[in-house]
C-alpha cells in the first residue's frame, strides 16, 4: 500500500496533537487527505493544517460530529484507509462522564465504523486507542512484568476506581473489534502511552501541559509514566495502513520513567534553569495506585517504529513549547 499513487485516506478529529503530525506525515508521502473538524471555519483549529505542505492541493476539510450518526459518510466514500483519532481526553474529575467521555468514545466511534462499512473503497481502518485500555486487569503491576498486546483493560476495575478516561477508551476499543469483527473490517488499534512532542497546533494538550506545568512548578503527580514522542505514534499510525501485514493492536512506549526521573533529564538539558519541584502524591491520571511495569516494544518495532530517544523527545518538546509561547525560559 504505497502512498505514491493519490491514495485518498480519511483522517477524524484532525485538529488534534496526534492528528495533526498523522496529517503531515500523510501528506509529506503524498497522500490526499480528507479531515474532519467539529468547525472547520473555527482558525484554531484548522491554520496550522490549512499551512501544511501539500495541504493547498491535497488536504480537505469537513464537518462531522461524533454523536451525529452517518456524519462521516461524505468523508469516508472513496478513501483507502480510515484514520479514526477523534476522542474526548480528560483526566480530571468529570460531574458527567458518560457525557463528556464515553459516550463520544464509543458511539463516535461507532458511528465511523458505520460509515466504513457502507463504502468498499475502505481497505483497513486504524483506531487510535491508548495504552488506557491494555493495562489494568487486576493483574499485579510490579517491575518485572511487560505488558503486551494480549493485554485488555476490564472496564469493572475502571468504573470502580472511577478512572473514567480509562473507561472510555476501553469501552471504545471493545466496541471496535466487536463491530469490525462483525462486520468484515480490517481493523488496526494503535495503542501509545503518554503522548508528548512537539506541538503543530496553536493550543497545549493535556499531556505536552504536564512538561510546561513540571518546569513552571505547578504541581504533577508523582507518578511513573509510560512515554512516546507523537512523530513516532503518527508513523506508527501510517505503517499500520501501509504493512499489508499488520494487524491487531500495537502497544507504542518507547520510556518508562517516574517523573522525578524527567525532571533530572530536563535540568541535564537545561543545566541554568531552576525548576521549583511540587508535586502531588496521588495520581488523577489513569491508576489508583503508582505501579513500575515495562511495555513490549517487539511488536512496534516489527511494524517498523524506531522509536525517538526520549532525550531528543523531551528537548524537543519543550522548544516547541517555548516557540509557542507556553514558556518562557
């Protein structure tokens, strides 16, 4: 599946952090994309695609709603290949999650499969689903263990500790495999874990805000974090279309470190800068506890991934930052 030929491929929530590089990845390889955006006349949230090279001949905007059933299908006719990224992330505290998080989760991505599955263009569809729905199980999280791909997330243990983003993402990828399998689509999920980078939209995301808040002293949890650079999730996202072989989930951590240990490596890069340490005991994000695993990187690498080395990832994501103007360092 070369990206030499105009091969049409359909890429939803393009606005986003992951999304935005999957965009310009897909260009640079020639690609025609077709993007949805919530408000495609909102400059926010389509400039910096509208200013990507080969988005003047080759990348095309449409409105579509998670929520809003038979939205995609303009979008999804005719192209090769789905690229389904549009999801709710949250980390705090929600008053309605089945609102805010799993119902566009789920039923947004539904709704794509729906659409899919009305046009044969569509060779393979790939999710954008997150190391959320591969790690908790019940099953003890010590340092010795590697999780895998075999690994599935038991939406129980979620809703009991009411990790509610958690939840949406498992829930959403258990609906996608059971509706693909259903149904006769070649599905891919692409699972990362804690996505940082640099920025190609003109907002912060929650995950990059976590470096700016570590530098400016505002508090993080304490907690050990599963990372990976957003250029190597994007790529992981195009080989998945483009390996004729590939197939199933792919689990995409290239460091695992506890924050203190990115701190260190931030003041090794940054040997004159004074960073206040405050950080927060408890951990909002996605555990109830603070657990050190490793994750495989066999089957990432099988499809081609090289992974940034996390120094270089870190390095880059903070000049993006300063560039943006979200620090002033």
């Amino acid at each position: 599946m070369s990206g030499a030929r105009k091969v049409a491929v359909c890429v939803t929530g393009a606005s986003g952090y992951i999304a935005s590089w999957l965009v310009k990845l897909l260009l640079g390889r020639g690609y025609i994309v077709k993007a949805t955006v919530r408000d495609p006349n909102d400059p926010k949230k389509t400039e910096h695609l509208l200013s990507l090279d080969g988005a003047k001949e080759r990348l095309h905007l449409f409105k579509a709603d998670l929520l809003d059933e038979g939205s995609f299908d303009s979008v999804v006719d005719g192209c090769d290949c789905v690229f389904h990224t549009a999801s709710p992330v949250l980390f705090s505290s929600t008053s309605d999650p089945q609102a805010e998080l799993i119902d566009p989760a789920v039923k947004g991505t539904l709704n794509v499969l729906k659409s899919c599955k009305k046009f044969p263009t569509v060779k393979r569809v790939v999710l954008t689903s997150s190391m959320a729905s591969v790690m908790m199980n019940g099953k003890p999280l010590t340092p010795d263990v590697v999780v895998d791909e075999t690994w599935y997330s038991d939406p129980l243990i979620a809703e009991k500790h009411k990790l509610w983003y958690l939840l949406s993402k498992t829930l959403a990828e258990e609906a996608a495999w059971k509706f693909a399998e259903g149904n006769g689509i070649d599905l891919v999920s692409i699972n990362p874990g804690f996505v940082i980078g640099p920025l190609l939209q003109p907002t912060i995301n929650l995950t990059v805000e976590m470096i700016q808040n570590l530098i400016t002293g505002k508090a993080v949890p304490a907690s050990n974090y599963r990372l990976i650079d957003v250029r190597d999730v994007a790529l992981a996202h195009i080989q998945a279309f483009e390996v004729p072989s590939a197939t199933g989930r792919y689990c995409l951590v290239s460091h695992a470190a506890h924050i203190s240990e990115v701190l260190e490596i931030i003041q090794q890069l940054y040997p004159t800068l004074h960073i206040p340490e405050r950080c927060e005991d408890d951990n909002p994000l996605l555990l109830p506890s603070d657990p050190q695993f490793q994750v495989s990187k066999e089957k990432a690498k099988a499809l081609g991934i090289g992974f940034y080395p996390f120094e270089v990832t870190l390095k880059d994501t903070i000049e993006s930052l300063k560039e943006k103007g979200f620090l002033n360092i």
